[in-house]
C-alpha cells in the first residue's frame, strides 16, 4: 500500500526512529525552499573520505589527535566505515536504532544504548554522520590514553554520556550514576548510601554547592586539573573496535604473505563489496576514499548537484585542551612546537620565589607589547583554566599549607631581640585551622594517588629519595639543594620511595608537605608507600600517638586515618626510563603471581590490609638484599633451592633475595639497575649486587645515629649518588 507523508510527518516518524535516515527530509524542505527538482537519477556517487594520522602534530585538529590516539589509521577506518554504511545503506546516516544494534554487537548493554547514542550525537541531530560515528568510536577505543586533548575529547563524550536530558548540564542525579559506575569499575561496594557520601564529596571538587547543577566547563576543569579523577575507566569498549584479524579477514591487511594485493586491489574489492543495487528509480555506487586530505576528517555528500560538506571544527574543542597534559601523548616530537607559559615568576638570589604574576596582568608595561595583547586578551580564557594557575594560586590547599610549613620551620624574634617562635615549632597557629587545611589536602591528594598505576613510570633525569621517617629538617635541606623554586619549576622529576612517618617527631609535617607537592606537580612529585605506611606499624612506634599529640585525640585520630586513607591508595613500585626499577623493600619473588611488571598494576586498590589483600605488594614493602657474609651453610643452601629467595629472618616477614635472584630479574624484566630504601645506611646510600643494586636513605641522624641523608640521580643514563650537607 502507498501512502504519502508530509514534511512534518516525516520529522515525526524521524523522532520515532521509524526512518532508516533523514534524505526524505532533505528532498522534502529542498522542495520547500522553492529550488529546482532534480531527478533521483541525477544523484551523483556518495564519497567518504578519512584522514591519514601519519602527518598529525600536537598543532593538529582535536579529531585527527583523537584518530591517532586510539590508533585508528586509514585501513581502520576504512573498516569500521564499512560496517557503519552496511548498517546504514541506502541511507548515509545511522538512526539510533541502527546505532543500538551496532553498539551491542561489540557487548555494551542494551538498557545503556541511548546513552551511548546521545554521548555520540554531539550536534544533537537524532542521527550520526560518518564522522560522528567514527570519532565516537576512536573515543571508546581501551588504547586511547586518558591525556591531553584526547582526555579533553573523551570527557565532553563522557558528559553527554550520564547528561539524560540532554541539556548540556549534570543534574546531581545524573552525576552519582557517574559516580556509581567509576566505583562498579573499581570493584568497589556501590550501596546508595557510599554513592550518595562520596558523590556529595566529590561535588566539592566543582567550586559548587553540593548537589548543584555541574556545567560542562566546571567538568572539564575539574578532570584536567586532576581534582575528580577517575574518568579514565568509563565510556570504554573492552576490545578493540579494529584487530589485525578483522583486517586480514575483509582484505585491508597489505602486510607480509599479501604482497600480491596491492591496496589499490584492495581498495577496488572494498567498493565492489557494498555496491548499492538497482532500484526502479536509479542505482549508484558507494566508493572508499581514504587517501591523504587536508584537513578535519570529514564526509562528503554529493547529492542533487549540490555538495554539501560538514566540515565545521568546534572551536571549543580547542579551548580545554591544555588542561589535559599527560606524559603518555607528550613524547618527544620534532614537529611539536612550544607555547608561551601563563605565569612569570621573580626569584630572590637564595632561590626562592618572590612574585608570580600572569602575562596579560603585565600587559601595557615595557614586559609585553603592545602587538602580543590581543594574542594575550583572546587566550586568557584558555589560560585561566590551566592547570598552573592553581599551582601558583596562594589560596589554595596545597600552597596555603606550604605557606603555614615555612611559618613552621623559622625562628621569630620580637622587635626587641627576644624569641617569639622557636624553628620547627608551630607557635600560636590555630591548630583546628590546620587540620582543616591538612584533611582537605587528604582528600584531595587521595584522589590523584588511587587514579596512578600501582607501578608508575617515569622519565629521566629524576632524583629518587629514601625514608625519611619524619625528618622535616632533611627535607628542607633537599628543597633548598634540589627544587628551590618547587617542583613545577624544577626540570625534573622527584620520586620517594616511602617510610614518610614514624621514628622522627615530624611526621605530620612531612607529609603535609608531600602532600601538597604532590598535588602542586602531580607529574613531577612521585610517592610510593613503604612498610611504615601501614596502621599497624604506627601503633608499634608513634605516628599514631604524633597526631594524637599535636591536634587532640578526636581530630587527632581523624589526622591520621585521613593520612592512612592516603598511604592505602599510593603506588608500590616505579620504573625509570624503562630501566630502572624502584621500590621501597625489595624485588618480588616470581612465587607470589609476578611474572611481568603488569602483575603489579593487579594490586587491588584501596589496600588497606596489604599482607593479607596482596602478597606481592608485602613483599615489595618489606624485602631485603641477603647479607652475604652473614649467611649460614643452611640458608645458602635453602637459597639454591628456592631460586635465590629465602625468609626475611632479619624482618620476621617477606623475604630476602640473592644476587643471582637480581641478575633474574633484571633479565626477566630488561632492566638494569633496582633502586629501594628501606635500610639506613651510614654513607646515606650504598651500593651492593655487582653494583646492580642501590639502597638510599635519605634521613641523617636516624634515631640519633651518625648516618648522613643522600638521594640518587638518574640522568643520562647515568646513576649519580648525591650526599647531603645537614648541619
């Protein structure tokens, strides 16, 4: 039966998702605009055209980064074009029924479609281009790394993902599902009252009221500052969209043993194989054009004698991309080109910092001229957001207690000589103001510490630093000798490899400052727990009883269960350059599950119970080189049987592990050096295992020993031991 429908009939039907794709529209307000109709056989041939990501820069296009950064070359997607216009044919767009069987094809839930299907539909069209289809998938791909404008990318998806209503706001609703599925991701309990706690927490990250409405900027911000972390699991696939198979298998695969297909064959086959039949009224052929183009990805549509392309970039997509700054999409490129900081910064001759200002606060002074102010005045906007502007912000949590830590280490006089103040005091400061300010820094440095793998990798030149056990006035030393002027400002990284607390009367102190250095340059300042980062360990000697002391038994004991929830989120091991593997006890015995370095990302997060949670992560707090010389004929021979691990006699726990046992390792792993702590040592350091093995201790006069502080170099594929002066 035939039947006629009108224009509004047919947007009608659309909204139902009863049209397979809008051409009826399009002919029909074409028709209404009073132009010429062209008969249908005059339609010319439809060309989709992707992009070559083998030219992208850091200058390039959101889209194309985006491309790049799940891996998505031309043969990908030519592939994944493929299925979308086989969905799709005849028409060339995919309506949200299309998409939903798509979508659950590749295992995503079916009650979850539409939220995929909106989080897809950016311009708000009711249908997906090419385009929007094939950026929706780069953004769900597990390779995409959860940095930089990629990051800036995925979270706009991310948004409109659990914004339900579609209006570009996230009611507080909509947010604890985002909070409901981050935990559900972690393996962590998701009963409404958790959900209800730790979504009205997190809101206060947003600069707004609890249960306020977020707005997508607010979001964004919050994300690329790493204030709410966590995004980094949701809006996933769990297998790639693309694999070799999938190529070989559709005949995209030009590699070894298909040599004799050249991809212009390939390519032919491809058009062949969705050729558009003929009808009564007309037939027209589908082709593939994935070559090199200039430009945006983007699909073109010749249709009626007219072309109409959507190649329109969202300038916003620009506008967030610098507070999304990772070390996975920052390697080193030749293409890549500088950007001129937000802050310049005045140094006093001791090398602290003595005035920070913005550049367009210096504008109309001889510092800027007058023909860079417009450059200025249109990136201030971007500028503002980044994430160096809560770094020099004097306000905020970690530089506040910073400010409060200087105030602690000098001596005040009055005018008249006497002292008010004596150092590493905290004279008449307001301590409830200071266990605000420290529980807030908790909180906020609780979430940077639990979203990093639980074995970090680092890049040269970085300084790696041992326990410390509460020695404030050897950290003061290695900031005045090392990072002056903080870390942000520093060229390189800081890595300390745990025992933060216990032993030294300054515990609290010590991790106040790290602490805050850590959320200040979270890319730069590096923590990884060490065995007195455990409860029990404090009941046995005093950090427990320091909290206790110095803010009261009630806000005391919730000081130092706040520290705690911190030191049960902290990584456990790091690697240096691909080679140098840092840890606070030892290196793991294969036995306990840890045949590649991966095994250590497994560790379950939180860890508060790490003997019983994780062997492997027991033995990395707690193990310890043998001492050759003190060896017994039975534990040298229990050594040779078990691989070169015997009991941690000396610990009553963990292990200790030979020098051949190392050489394993090393080996196993393509390593060349291990760097661990855990040991004081009267040099500060000492070098053991063929010199494959460093211990550093970088507390001096460790429970009123004689023992200098030193910390290790690594730069230039060099291991420089560095000795500190603390008198």
């Amino acid at each position: 039966m035939l039947r006629w429908f009108t224009l509004e009939e047919l947007k009608e039907l659309h909204g139902e998702d009863g049209l397979l794709g809008v051409e009826p529209i399009e002919l029909l307000q074409h028709i209404k605009k009073g132009k010429p109709v062209y008969p249908l056989s005059l339609l010319d041939e439809v060309c989709l055209h992707g992009t070559d990501i083998a030219d992208v820069t850091s200058q390039s296009s959101p889209q194309k980064l985006l491309l790049q950064a799940a891996k998505l070359g031309k043969q990908e997607q030519e592939y994944l074009l493929h299925q979308f216009l086989e969905l799709c044919y005849p028409s060339i767009t995919m309506n949200a029924v299309l998409f939903g069987q798509f979508i659950t094809s590749k295992g995503l839930d079916e009650e979850k479609v539409k939220s995929y299907f909106r989080a897809f539909d950016a311009k708000k069209q009711g249908f997906l281009s090419a385009k929007d289809f094939l950026l929706g998938m780069a953004a769900m791909q597990p390779c995409t790394p959860h940095g930089g404008i990629p990051a800036e990318m995925r979270c706009r998806y991310i948004f409109r993902y659990y914004d339900v209503n579609n209006d570009g706001l996230m009611e507080f609703t909509e947010f604890k599902a985002l909070v409901a599925d981050i935990r559900r991701l972690k393996n962590q309990p998701i009963t409404d009252d958790i959900v209800e706690s730790e979504a009205l927490d997190s809101a206060k990250v947003f600069g707004t009221e609890p249960r306020a409405i977020l707005a997508l900027m607010d979001f964004l911000n919050a994300v690329g500052q790493l204030k709410f972390r966590g995004t980094s699991s949701l809006f996933r696939l769990s297998q790639p969209s693309v694999t070799a198979a999938d190529l070989e298998m559709s005949g995209h695969d030009n590699g070894p043993g298909s040599s004799a297909d050249s991809g212009e064959d390939s390519l032919q086959r491809q058009r062949h194989s969705i050729k558009r039949k003929k009808t009564s009224h007309f037939h027209k052929t589908l082709q593939f054009n994935l070559g090199s183009i200039d430009g945006d990805l983007d699909y073109k549509m010749q249709r009626i004698r007219c072309n109409s392309t959507n190649s329109n970039e969202d300038e916003s997509d620009r506008d967030a991309a610098a507070l999304f700054k990772s070390p996975e999409i920052r390697g080193i490129d030749e293409r890549s080109k500088y950007e001129l900081a937000t802050h310049t910064v005045k140094v006093k001759r001791s090398g602290m910092l003595a005035d920070v200002r913005t550049l367009w606060d210096l504008q109309g002074t001889p510092a800027v001229s007058s023909s860079v102010g417009g450059v200025l005045d249109g990136d201030k906007t971007r500028m503002q957001r980044v994430s160096s502007v809560d770094s020099f912000n004097q306000r905020s949590h970690p530089n506040e207690m910073l400010t409060g830590l200087r105030y602690f280490e000098r001596a005040l006089k009055s005018t008249t000589g006497t002292h008010t103040k004596d150092a590493f005091s905290w004279g008449n400061v307001d301590m409830h103001s200071l266990a605000k300010c420290m529980l807030a820094l908790c909180r906020e440095a609780k979430r940077i510490l639990a979203e990093e793998p639980r074995l970090i990798r680092i890049m040269a030149p970085s300084y790696i630093l041992g326990d410390l056990h509460g020695n404030f006035r050897d950290l003061v030393c290695f900031e005045k000798a090392l990072w002056r002027m903080g870390p942000l400002l520093t060229p390189c990284s800081f890595l300390f490899l745990g025992d933060y607390v216990d032993r030294g009367e300054y515990g609290v102190e010590v991790v106040a400052y790290l602490l805050s250095q850590k959320l200040l340059a979270p890319e730069k300042f590096f923590l990884i727990r060490g065995n007195h980062e455990l409860r029990s360990v404090q009941k046995m000697f005093h950090f427990e009883a320091e909290c206790l002391k110095k803010f009261g038994k009630t806000i005391g004991h919730q000081i130092w269960e706040a520290v705690n929830s911190c030191f049960d989120v902290m990584p456990l091991a790091a690697v240096v350059d691909n080679k140098i593997f840092c840890t606070h006890g030892g290196i793991p015995n294969p036995k306990t599950g840890c045949t590649t370095l991966r095994d250590i990302n497994k560790i379950p997060v939180p860890l508060t119970d790490p003997e019983t949670q994780s062997p492997l992560a027991w033995q990395l707090m707690w193990s310890d080189p043998v001492k050759s010389d003190l060896l017994t004929i039975e534990q040298e021979e229990e050594l040779i049987d078990n691989g070169g691990y015997i009991f941690n006699t000396r610990r009553g726990t963990a292990h200790m592990f030979s020098c051949d046992a190392l050489e394993r390792f090393l080996k196993d792993h393509n390593l060349s050096h291990v760097v661990r702590a855990h040991e004081v040592q009267q040099a500060g350091f000492q070098v053991q295992q063929k010199g494959q093995l460093l211990t550093v201790f970088s507390s001096s006069h460790y429970c009123g020993g004689s023992n200098e502080a030193a910390c290790i170099l690594a730069d230039r594929h060099k291991l420089r031991t560095i000795r500190l002066d603390t008198t």
